[in-house]
C-alpha cells in the first residue's frame, strides 16, 4: 500500500492531462476525465489540486432517506478534497448538469475546509460566495454559481458514500462512480478520478516517463522535426 500522502504529493506535480494519459494507457478509455466542472478559484500557486476523496450527497426533501443532522464540515480530514454531488433525479445530461439553482456550497465551508487543511472542493452543482473562495485561494470546482443556499430544497444524506455523476458520452449515456478515498486531481483541464487500487503504483511510474517523453517531442518540433515521428520514436518502450 502507498503512502497516501506521498501519492498526493506527487500528483500534485502533474497536469490532469498527465494523469489521463497514464489511465488511458492502462485501458481506461475515457482517462478517468469527469467532464462540465469549471475551476472557479484556485490555489495561490495556480498548481494542481489533488486529494482523497471525501464525499457528500445531497437529496430532494422527499427522499425517503432521514436527513443527517450536525453538519459534515468539521470533520473534513487534512489533504482531502471534498466532493459533494446529489442524487441523479437532480442531475442533467445537458447544461447546467445541475437542476438545482440553489448552491451546494459557500464561503464559511470554504472556510472551515481551508483551516482544516483540505485541498480543494469539487461540486457537482452550484457554488455561491465565490469572491470568498478565492479570497481564500481554494480550489474549488462547480458546474455553475448562485445566491442561494441549499436548505430550502434538499437535505443531506450521505458522508463518504459512492456518488453517481451522470455524464452524455457517444454512443451513449453513462454513469461514473466516485467512491471515497479516490485520488482526485484538478487543474485548469478539469477533474480527474484515479482509484486507489494494485495499478496506482504503475501508474505513478508511467506519469514521469511520458512526461520526459513528450518534452523531448517538443523539443523535436521546436527543432522542425515532424510530430508523429518524434511521438514514435520517443514514446518507444513506454
């Protein structure tokens, strides 16, 4: 078993783009890539964000299911990425994915996140308070903004559980799973899912390498060679 935080810490060096690069070459087709989020405020550095999962969901206020009471914002560990999404009955294929106009998530839990040390927030819905997010320098990723909080509309009642993100991919329809405890990376490309399993240590020796690979492919270009070519020759044996 890797250790979590060196896992993050590394991440944290790479593009998303280099991450989906080394899941597509361990077979994943759609390179663990959760499409529509925007980034709408991110760290100090401008670096890539990237943490364990920790989830919530959100229902409408007739789910069957009782609402949890106390919050979920104070138990955040340090170096997660919070995740809050809601059922797929409030979700959509098109934009704005979301068919909530009221926002998941504001500035106090941006606050409260942020003195916990977390890494960043994902939300798949609406965000509001975003000035103070970025006051804050926290990386947080949305489908969309608004002004009014959640309560009126649902409840919460899921902490750390899998979440289903409903997404329209050719040749059709899918749903992708976020479990908590998934390595989350997020940059100005986006958010991607990598699971915590036997393949992450090959993935993490892969991600350098196509780096290197593809630097040397710039500097080819750079020098007039021909693109596929140079891809060919430097991506050999990878």
């Amino acid at each position: 078993m890797l250790d979590p935080s060196k896992v993050i810490e590394f991440l944290s060096k790479y593009a998303s783009c280099d991450v989906s690069d080394a899941l597509v070459k361990r077979g994943h087709k759609f390179g663990g890539y959760i499409p529509n989020l925007n980034r709408y405020s991110s760290n100090a550095k401008g670096t890539t964000m990237a943490g364990k999962a920790y989830t919530i969901l959100f229902a409408p206020k007739d789910d069957p299911r009782p609402a949890i009471k106390g919050g979920y914002i104070d138990n955040l560990p340090a170096d997660s990425v919070l995740v809050i999404s809601t059922t797929t009955n409030l979700q959509k294929l098109d934009s704005p994915f979301t068919k909530l106009n009221n926002a998941l998530y504001g500035g106090l839990m941006s606050t409260r996140a942020q003195y916990l040390k977390s890494n960043g927030t994902v939300v798949f819905g609406r965000i509001r308070d975003i000035d103070e997010h970025r006051d804050l320098h926290r990386d947080v990723f949305a489908y969309g903004i608004g002004s009014t909080a959640h309560a009126p509309v649902v409840k919460m009642v899921g902490i750390n559980v899998p979440l289903e993100i409903l997404i329209d991919e050719y040749p059709e329809p899918r749903k992708e799973i976020i479990n908590p405890g998934d390595y989350i990376v997020g940059d100005n490309n986006g958010i991607v899912k990598v699971e915590d399993n036997a393949e992450l240590e090959t993935l993490i020796d892969y991600i350098p390498k196509r780096v290197n690979a593809d630097n040397l492919v710039k500097e080819d270009i750079l020098k007039g060679e021909k693109c596929n070519p140079s891809q060919k020759k430097r991506r050999a044996g990878l």
